[in-house]
C-alpha cells in the first residue's frame, strides 16, 4: 500500500493529489506525532474523515492501525489534506489506497 510522509508546521498541506474522475482516496492507517497541542484532521475539501486531537502540552501523538477490515473514504476525486490548527510540528505518515474505477488509455490510432 503506498504512503506518504508527514513532516510539515504548515495549517493545511495536500498530502495526495486527487486521483482522477470516478477514482477516490481511502485512508487505511495513520501514525501522528506533534510537537505540542493541535487538532488534526486527514480530510478531503470540505469533508473531515479522521479528525485527531493531540492535547499534550509537550506534545503527543496518535496512531490508526493500518487494516484491510476498515478504512476512512474521501469524496471521488479529491485530494488528501492534512490539517494542522495550530501549526504545530507534524510528523510520521499515513497509508492509503486509491479505488475506483482505473483511468483509461486513449484509444490508439
């Protein structure tokens, strides 16, 4: 499964770009660190789809186990952002699957 690595104090940062008509991003796992108290979201535009509270003063962190049993689904075609409220230093990395339909190949000539 692929993943992608977290390290950013940004507020919102894309994660995966979107992955194309009639194709969406599942979320299939998560390890989180913080370097002080912030709420964290994995979310799609609009849509939060794991929202994450790291509360410790001097930081802290969460972790979703990664499983085939579950997962956390985006809206069709759109990205993965992380969202970071208050800036805080984020690091580790989150796994996650595209699905859907594939994009198709231009007929050939």
């Amino acid at each position: 499964m692929p993943r992608v690595v977290v390290d950013t104090t940004a507020a919102s940062e894309e994660l995966v770009g979107a992955p194309g008509d009639g194709r969406f991003i599942r979320i299939i796992g998560a390890i989180l660190t913080a370097d002080g108290p912030t709420d964290l979201s994995l979310d799609g535009g609009d849509t939060v789809v794991l929202p994450l509270t790291i509360g410790a003063t001097g930081g802290g962190g969460a972790v979703v186990p990664p499983s085939d049993q579950w997962g956390f689904d985006l809206p069709v075609n759109t990205a993965l952002n992380l969202t970071n409220s208050a800036s805080a230093g984020v690091q580790g990395s989150v796994t996650y699957a595209t699905l859907g339909k594939p994009a198709l190949s231009p007929p050939r000539s």
